[in-house]
C-alpha cells in the first residue's frame, strides 16, 4: 500500500479556537484508494516550519498533500515554502492574473493588488484548477513521490480532490481500494457484543475489523482492501459472517442512525408514534424529528416534567405516582398508554427516569431509568435499567434505547433482555 | 514567549475511527502559562517516526510534549524512540517492576509479563510519576530545551500535566500567562456584531480578540498575555470595554450557554416556564433539561407535529390553522399561550416553522419560523423569522432564539427587533 502524510497549514488551527476538519476528510478518502496515512501534521503560517515538514513528510511517505496557506495575505506561505523546499522558482503567471481578474469582474467586484500573489505558480508543478476560488493547487512529481498542494476552504480542497487528485492518486495506486461497512448494534454492551462475535473475530483476525463503544450503540467496523471487486467480496463476506452471529440485533450500517432506522421502520408498516418524555426532556422527540418526512409517522409528544403533567396530560394515577413514584416500571406504562391514547397514535414509547447529578435514593440511584412501549392490540413492553455516566450519558443512552425498544417491538421479535 | 510542540503518537490516531483529542487540551493548558503551540503532529506507532518527529519539533520548539504509545504492547515504543533520539540508553528499574507488582497485586491480579516493559527508564530522565496508571512519564533537559514524554490515556496524561509538568513549565516561563474570557451574543449575527465592536476592536488591535460565528451565537474571544496581574487587569478592561457597547446583548461568559443562563434567571425570578414546540420536535425542551435542577422551573412540553396536536393539546384554533396556517405568528401565539395555560406556568414559548427540506411554499419558504412567548402581565413577544441553512441549521438556530426571546422577556427589556 501507497503511504501518505497530510499537512495541515494555518496558525489559527494552533490555538484552542479553530480545529483542523480537512485531515480527516483527506484521510479517508486516501483510505478509500488503499493508501495508508503515516502521519498528519499542523503547522503555522511560517515558511522554515513549512518547508521541514515537507522535507520529513516527503521522507516518510510517497504522497504529501498540504491544505491551507495560498490565501492572497502576507501570511500566506506555502507556494513559497514549497518552492523553498524543492528549490524549484516561482513565476508570476501573466494569463493567470487575467483570468481572476476577469472572475472578479464577473461578479461586480474590482480584484485587490495582494491576489495577484496567487498567480505566483512553482515552475515545473502543474497547476490544479480551482473551480470555486482563485487560488489553484499544485502537484509536484520528484524522485517518484507526489506532493500535492491544496487550499484550506474545506469547499475548495474537496472539489479539487474530488476531480483531480483522487482519479490519479487511485491510477497510480494500481487500482486498490479499500471498503468500509459498519454494522450498527443497539440495546448491548460492547463485552456482550465481543462475546458473540469472538469466533467470526477470529477468523477474519488478518483483516481489520474494530470495535467501538459509541453512546447507546456498539459498532463494527469491517474494513477489506484489494482490487475494487476482491475487495468488495470479501466485505460481504465478512458482512454475512458478523450478521450470521449478531441477527436483528444489527439495527443499521454505515450512517444510519437509530432514529432514521425507526423513523423508517414506522414508515414502511405504515404506523405512527406518539411519546411521553421526562429524564429525557424532549431529546427522543428531538432525535426522531432530526429526520426529514417525520411529520409521517410522529404525531407528537409530551415532556412531562413535572408531576402534575404526568397526571394532567397523561393521566398517570394518584395512587401509581404516590405507591411506585413517578420513576417506576408503573409509571412508564401508564405515561406510554396515556400518550398513545391522546395523540390516537397506534404506539408510544414513554421514559422516566433520575438523571442527576441529584434525586437518587438507595432504592432508584441516579441512572434508574423505566421505559415502556403500548403498541396495537394490547402489546406492551416494560423495561427498567440502571444506567452508568453522568447527567448527559444517562439522558443520551435512555433516548437511545427508548428508540431500541420502539424498533424490537415493530420487528415484533418479543421482548429485550 | 516560549515555543511548543505536541506529539500524539498512535497508529490509530491516523485512520479514520478515532481522533486526537489530547493535544487540544495541552494545547489550551500551555497557552494559559503563556507559551505558544508551533507545531501538531500525529504519528503512528513507528520508532523511526516517532525519533524523526521528536528531532523536527525539538528543532522548531522550546518545549516538546508526546503523548501516547507507552503501553505494555510491542507496538509502544515512545520510549524507545526517545532513547534513539537521544542517544541514551534505557535500564530496567527493578524497584518499579516490583511497584507494579504490588500496585497489580492490591486489585487481586497478577502481572502481566509484557507490562515489565514499562519499568524501561531512559537513563538521565526524571520520572513523573504516574498515580492512575502503570506507565509513567519522563522529562527529558537538553540544550536548554524540554521533552516531557507522557501517557495517551486522557485521565493519566492530565493528572501528570495537571500536577508536575503544568507548574514546573509555568515557573521557567517566568510567570507569564495567558486569561481568556469568552463574550456570547445571541440573536444577532456577526456582521452585526462587527459593526458594533468596530471601534473597540481597533482600541484592542494588538491584544487578540477573536470573533467565531456558533450556531445560534456569535463569540467573542479576548485573550491578554503577561504577569497573571496585569493580563488579568488587561482582560478586565478589554471586557469592560466590549460590555459598554454590547450591553445586555452579552447573554453570558465562557462556558455558561443559553439554556444554563435562561435557567438561572428563571431560577433567579422564581418563575416557570412551559414549551410549545413544532418544528423544533422537543430540541428547545431538551437543551433546558440538560442543565441540572431544571425541574425546579420547567414544568414540560408539548411536541405538536401534527396539526391535531395543536388544536387537542394547546387549544389552537381551526380558524388561525386554516386561514392563517400551523406556521404563522397567529398559531405561535396561540401555541404559548395554550401551553401556558395548560401547564400552569408562569411563561410559556412556542415554535412552529418549517424546517425543510420539503414543505416550504413561495409565502412560507423552508425556514420560516415563528416564535412566540407568552408571560405574566398578558405581556407577550410574538416573531416571525426566515432562517438560513439545512434542516439542522434550521433547527437548531430556532431553539436558540426562542430560548433568546425568554431571556430577553425575564429581562423586560422590551421585545427584540
């Protein structure tokens, strides 16, 4: 595999306020092309620290490409820099300065004398076109390396990627890539996860599949690299390998989201869900409505913060909020037939829990959390946990698995341990 | 000012699943004891390339800090690494293996062989102890300039930095520091905010003063460098002078966001408040519950994404849905003050608008939004607003200003233009 070093240039993204985005889109996009990043860097607008970068990123890798630092100010270096290193000269490119100016021009505007800087070109690097700015980028072939320069507007530096650099990088690549699949898991742990899939683990053990603990989901990330069709088959396979363990638990691959998942489960059967919020305040609603065409299936929902809406709106009985309290399996059963029968929904999911940091007792510590689902035709599920994490992680978990809960029950697959 | 460089080494820092996010924190704790980031670099788990990285960044910097890849694991070799680049050899301490030994043994486990490794000590660095874990850190002086090589797991590196390297770096800067302070505006943008702060940001030209535009807010952050007492003094009185123009448009300071600040003036006035949401979907009612204790003064929501939701739960007329539509400032008003009403509150704030990507008309495009809160008094705050942006942006800037118009009504500052 061809090896690769991003440099990202900008002494704002050194300080606390602005962050470097541009690497990690960069990154796997070579990724894609079956090149492997050996290392990334950030350097400021300084033409020494620029041009040593270069030198250690060239040594290190095969492609270097650079994103940021042929804006048309003063402190923007990297041309000079890149011509410092490769001592290759500029050359003020007369055609170039005509053509912004004409671009200028176009849109009513007159073209500053520092943008001329920009049609400073490196002698002997061939000059990618920017299609959505003025500053173009470079690409410099020595020694059987290439060094790429691009512009830090993330807009720029991606179409120019998208429509020059990435095409070649995957020619001279010999045609490998690499495929990615996530397989998304609600409702476990990563250790319950792990355990099922141990022995599907062991025998992929030679390709990189990884693990990752996200809030309220377990992921899979199964990653196969060779010629585009090679690689695409051992995906699969190692696809059906994982699903043959892990079955309905997978909810969704790759950018699907819990949400959308249930959003589009509620679609397809044609059902619609109302819900019946209080630890979560609002963030389950929130979370399927995030969804464009929501308004299909979700009717609405209650925030039943205090007490009194619990009863008032939902008509959670005296006697339930007063013998079992308003965080009980009791509670959560009557919040969600309450809701389903108000808003006339054919289901409705109702949470209530302690969130924190205050309200716990020795009986429901903070993180005690119920949830329960009324579906059509009497069909309830009712599930109590204790949930680890600080206010945030309890609130965010509890929404995910309200949502989990709601999918199990649509698949009608019983209920969740 | 003194110069810094931070490495975080790490292989799986490189592709795609997950982040560096350790050298951001350094980041901002070195600024703070006034030295100057000049440099970032990932770097996998390779000895060559962690040796190569330290000689650029030691060359570039006064100070040098790697974190990461001092595991038990063959494929840690920071250590190794800084022992080649230095050119000093590494001992294995015997007292720290048996340390370990006991340290493994009073959580009822028995030591692992490989972890032997971490007892490798660079000859003529100081140790750093380290209290949360087996791995400790090293300090390395060498012409004047410092290597601190610590661990990557975020608790261990912050506990070292936090209690050796943080107040030994800051004593040889001479007691330089850096103070920030962050300004939050909402419900303007940033051009506006400019042309407010033109002259101000002229006065403070040589301090930094940045403006960032947040979803929902605009930033502005004043940083001061000196003795603590005079950039203190000097923060002060750039804040003061940015107060005098900005007045009550400064909804709050550095880390306090708009829900916490419209919590504590509700808490503050002994006032409650209930939500009528639409196209938000519970995103306002989630952003209050976030914060802690908001049970004290918000008694719940109302979700109505469907129409029949509107007229059963809040009482909005068929009148205003038909003629006037569910996304008109009629409805809004209608919405707050049903949800007032029938949450008993004191205050109420509803939102209906049109989020996209579908659903807008040539009257109503994507966007439009309407707000309205409803208080003691009869006094109310009705507004119609056309937002930028995808769904997202739509969204979330919309629970923000409605949280905007509750403050700016607890303020009795007469409504918003």
């Amino acid at each position: 595999l061809r090896k690769a070093a991003i440099i990202a240039v900008g002494s704002e993204m050194l300080g606390p306020l602005r962050q470097d985005s541009n690497s990690l889109w960069i990154g796997v996009r070579l990724e894609e092309i079956g090149t492997v990043v050996v290392r990334k860097a950030v350097i400021g607008d300084d033409i020494e620290a620029i041009a040593a970068e270069l030198a250690v990123a060239s040594a290190a890798a095969d492609i270097v490409i650079t994103t940021g630092g042929l804006g048309p100010t003063a402190d923007d270096v990297t041309v000079a820099a890149a011509a410092k290193w490769t001592g290759l000269p500029l050359e003020r490119s007369a055609a170039f300065v005509e053509e912004m100016r004409r671009r200028f021009e176009l849109h009513g505007m007159r073209m500053p004398a520092v943008n001329e800087k920009q049609a400073d070109f490196i002698v002997g690097a061939r000059v990618l076109s920017n299609p959505r700015g003025t500053a173009p980028g470079f690409w410099m072939e020595r020694g059987g390396k290439d060094t790429v320069i691009l512009p830090g507007v993330p807009s720029e530096m991606k179409e120019i990627m998208t429509s020059s650099v990435l095409p070649e990088l995957a020619r001279k690549g010999g045609g490998v890539v690499s495929r990615r699949r996530v397989l998304r898991i609600s409702g476990m742990g990563e250790s319950a996860v792990e355990e099922i899939v141990a022995p599907v683990y062991t025998k992929w053990k030679d390709d990189p599949v990884t693990i990752l603990a996200a809030p309220g989901e377990v992921q899979l990330h199964l990653c196969a690299t060779g010629a585009p069709e090679a690689a695409q088959e051992r995906l699969a396979a190692m696809e059906a390998d994982f699903r043959a363990v892990l079955g309905a638990r997978i909810y969704g691959t790759d950018e699907e989201d819990l949400p959308a998942v249930v959003g589009r489960l509620l679609r397809e059967k044609g059902e619609t869900l109302a819900l019946a919020e209080s630890c979560t305040g609002g963030m389950v609603a929130s979370l399927l409505t995030d969804a464009p065409g929501s308004s299909n299936y979700f009717l609405g929902g209650i925030v039943s913060y205090a007490d009194s809406a619990k009863k008032d709106w939902l008509g959670v009985s005296e006697e339930t909020l007063s013998q079992r309290g308003a965080v009980s399996e009791e509670a959560a059963r009557e919040m969600a037939r309450g809701a389903r029968s108000r808003f006339g929904a054919g289901m409705a999911a109702a949470v209530t829990g302690i969130a924190g940091p205050d309200g716990g007792t020795p009986d429901k510590p903070v993180g005690t959390v119920c949830f329960a689902v009324a579906g059509p035709g009497g069909r309830e599920t009712v599930k109590r946990r204790r949930v680890p994490g600080d206010r945030a992680q309890v609130r965010r978990w509890a929404s995910l698995f309200c949502l989990h809960l709601v999918r199990r029950q649509l698949l009608e697959e019983g209920s969740v341990d």
